[in-house]
C-alpha cells in the first residue's frame, strides 16, 4: 500500500475535471440558447451557420430594398394617376370648346380652365418625388426625361431589377407645349377649329402616359414577386441555421443531468479515494 502518490485520488480527479468541464459548457448551452457558443464547440459548424446568418440578413435588407421600390413605384402611379385624370378633363373642355355652341365669352374661360390645368400636371412632375428621388422628370428644376432607376433585390450584384426610365411626364414630354401656347392665348386662339386639332395631341399624351404607368406596374409585380420569393427564402434559411446553431433543450436538459450525476459521484469517488490512505495508519499501530 503507497501513500506518496495517491493514484486512486488523481483519476478520480481527472475525471471529475472532465466531467465539470462538461456541466459547463451543458449549463452554456442552456442559458444561452445555442449549442455552438465557441469555435471550439464545433468548428466547422460554426463557419456555416455564420454564412447562412450573413445570407438570411443580406435578404432581409433585400426585402426592406423591394418593400421601398413598391412604395416609390406607388407613389409615381398614383401621381400619374392624377395627371391621367387632368387630360381627361382637358379632353373635355377641348371638345366643349370644339362645337359651335359655345361662344367666345366661354371659349375664353375654357383656355383658362385649361392653362391652369397644365401648369398643374407640371406642378404634379415636379413635385413627385420619394426621399428626393424625381420620380416623374430628372429633378424638380429640370425637365428632362428621368433615368432608369435600379432597385438590389437580392445578395449578389446580379440580383437587380431596373425600371426603363425615359419619364417625363410633364406638358413638354408629353407633347402639349403647343396646347399650352393657345391656352395662354386665350379665348381668340381656343376656335373651334384650333380646340378639334388639339384632341389627337392630348391623346397621344394619355398614350405616352399610359406607357410609363405600363413600365411602372410591370416592375411593381416584380418586385412583389422578388419579395414573396425572398422571404420564403429567408425562412428556410434561419431554420437551417437553426438546425445547426440553437440547442435541442430536451437533449441537452437530459445531457446535463447526466453530467450532475456522474459530477456528484466523482466528487464522492474522490473522498474514498483519500479515505483509503487513511488506512495505513492502521499498519502503524
């Protein structure tokens, strides 16, 4: 029997130690949620359930992207819209103007009616605009046509949908500048003959209209569809990361009970161990 070197005593402690190490990081785990809390918990886990969190959060910020472009896609429809409802009157008092019942008295209120209905579509044009993004000419001092506008629907540089752009949906782009002049001219220029010629200009400029809400309808649908995509995407995502990342608590409860118990009965081991050497004392009497 030797007592200068307790055997017994140290691997009891050895394992007890392992055993201790393994109550904790069980304990980790519970508390925190995750199975893996540390690269050392599992390496090469750990690497992927970091992509697909990087994945599902760059898709996200995409669905915010596309949820933006449909409120800006909305705001230019409804704004032209209402321009659409303004030619629809001008057509009106055009056609009012364009018959021989109507006298000069009231051909001159018509030019009026209509002068302040123009100068209202390119109040429209210039006003529109989503975070001081012109929407319907380049900017609210210019009246130049707009350029396509790109919205990033997705987590590579690929995933991109972009409107045609070419709007210019004031008089000057939709062609009613010579309207404009005989309505500025009053009732002298709005003749019946000079109000009949005008109708096909107004109806070229419902057409050019019509166009551009075509353009910004068709990109609304698609970026309705990118986002109902994305977010199916972005759901099968986390639940992978899921898979890998968070602890299964019915397993890892059970785990650590386990751990408990075996700790508990190494730390009894230990004291047995270190009661055995007492025995030697009874050599010595």
């Amino acid at each position: 029997m030797k007592i200068n070197t307790n055997v017994a005593a140290l691997t009891a402690q050895e394992a007890n130690s392992n055993t201790n190490k393994a109550l904790q990081n069980s304990l980790e785990r519970l508390s925190s949620g995750l199975r893996i809390n540390k690269a050392s918990d599992d390496a090469s886990g750990l690497s992927i359930a970091d992509k697909l969190r990087t994945q599902a959060s760059s898709i996200g910020q995409s669905i915010s992207n596309a949820n933006a472009g449909i409120s800006l896609v909305q705001i230019a429809d409804k704004a032209m819209a209402e321009e659409s409802n303004i030619i629809d009157i001008i057509k009106q008092k055009l056609i009012q103007a364009s018959t021989a019942t109507t006298s000069t008295a009231g051909a001159d209120a018509i030019a009026k009616d209509i002068d302040k209905l123009l100068d209202q579509i390119d109040n429209i044009a210039s006003q529109t605009n989503y975070n001081g993004i012109s929407l319907l000419q380049k900017s609210a001092s210019s009246e130049s046509a707009t350029s396509g506008l790109t919205f990033q629907v997705g987590e590579s540089a690929a995933d991109q949908l972009t409107t045609s752009g070419n709007i210019q949906a004031n008089i000057t782009g939709m062609g009613l500048t010579s309207l404009k002049a005989m309505a500025n001219a009053g009732g002298a220029a709005m003749t019946q003959t000079a109000a009949s010629t005008m109708l096909d200009e107004i109806d070229d400029a419902l057409n050019s209209l019509n166009t551009w809400r075509a353009d910004f309808g068709s990109t609304q649908n698609q970026l309705e569809s990118a986002t109902r995509n994305m977010m199916t995407q972005q759901t099968n995502i986390k639940a992978a990361e899921s898979v890998i990342r968070d602890v299964d608590y019915a397993a890892e409860s059970a785990n650590f009970n386990k751990s408990n118990i075996i700790s508990q009965a190494g730390t009894y081991a230990m004291s047995q161990a270190n009661q055995v050497s007492q025995n030697v004392l009874r050599l010595l009497q």
